[in-house]
C-alpha cells in the first residue's frame, strides 16, 4: 500500500518537471559563426550549470560552488571577437547564481537560528564571488 503511495507522489518527477533539468540554460540564438567555435564549450558550460542547480537544490552548496567556479573559467575558452559578448553575458549569469547561493548561506549563517555546518560553505562562496567580480 505504501508502495502505491510514493508513485502517485514522487517528488523527483514532479522536481525534474519544475526545475527543467533536461533543458540548457544556455542556448545561441543569433551567432554570427552559427556556434562553429564555442558549441564543445557551451555544452560544458551548461552542464556545469546544471549540475551546480542540482547540488543547489540537494544543499551541497560547496560542490555547487566548484561547478560554477568550472562553467565561470570555461568562458575563458570563448575567444572569438564576435563571441565575446555572450561569454560576459554567461559570466554575468554565472556571477548571479553565485549571488543567490551566497545569499542563501549567509541567511542561513546568521540570525538566532544560525547553522555551523554551512561556515565553510559560506566562506567558500564568498572567496569565490570576491574572485569573480576581480575578473569582471
């Protein structure tokens, strides 16, 4: 009877419909080079992305960090004088996500009901976000 329950209600169909963990977040839309330089790149800038929601989601903020810290220095690559405005705007978004994570851990280290175990997570994310905006 349990068993019959947890498939009317599973939560991991229901998170992959919401969250949209299948689609890119990052996709050419108007590239003068048809994507002919950055297309390896760009799909490992996306799954990079993705995973680092996942582990967001999951509340591994530390392995998340790690992934945007990899799709952040695989704009690097991006070296295409058309391309460089999509490699800051892909930095930009970067640099946001990195922005909510870090907001998520300072709540979260602060006030009465302040959490230890996310210290270093906390101190990760904003040595990693010092260190991107120093690059952009």
């Amino acid at each position: 009877m349990k068993n019959k329950w947890r498939s009317l209600f599973s939560l991991s169909a229901l998170e992959s419909i919401y969250f949209k963990d299948n689609q890119d977040k990052f996709e050419l839309a108007s590239c003068p080079d048809l994507g002919t330089d950055c297309t390896k790149t760009l799909s490992a800038i996306n799954a990079n992305f993705l995973a680092s929601e996942r582990y967001w989601r999951d509340k591994e903020y530390s392995r998340a960090i790690e992934e945007l810290k990899s799709a952040f220095y695989a704009t690097n690559e991006i070296t295409e004088a058309s391309c460089a405005g999509c490699a800051e705007l892909i930095r930009s978004t970067i640099l946001e996500s990195l922005g909510h994570i870090h907001e998520d851990l300072e709540k979260m280290n602060t006030g009465l009901y302040r959490r230890k175990r996310f210290q270093n997570s906390y101190a990760l994310a904003t040595e990693t976000l010092d260190e991107f905006r120093k690059e952009t």
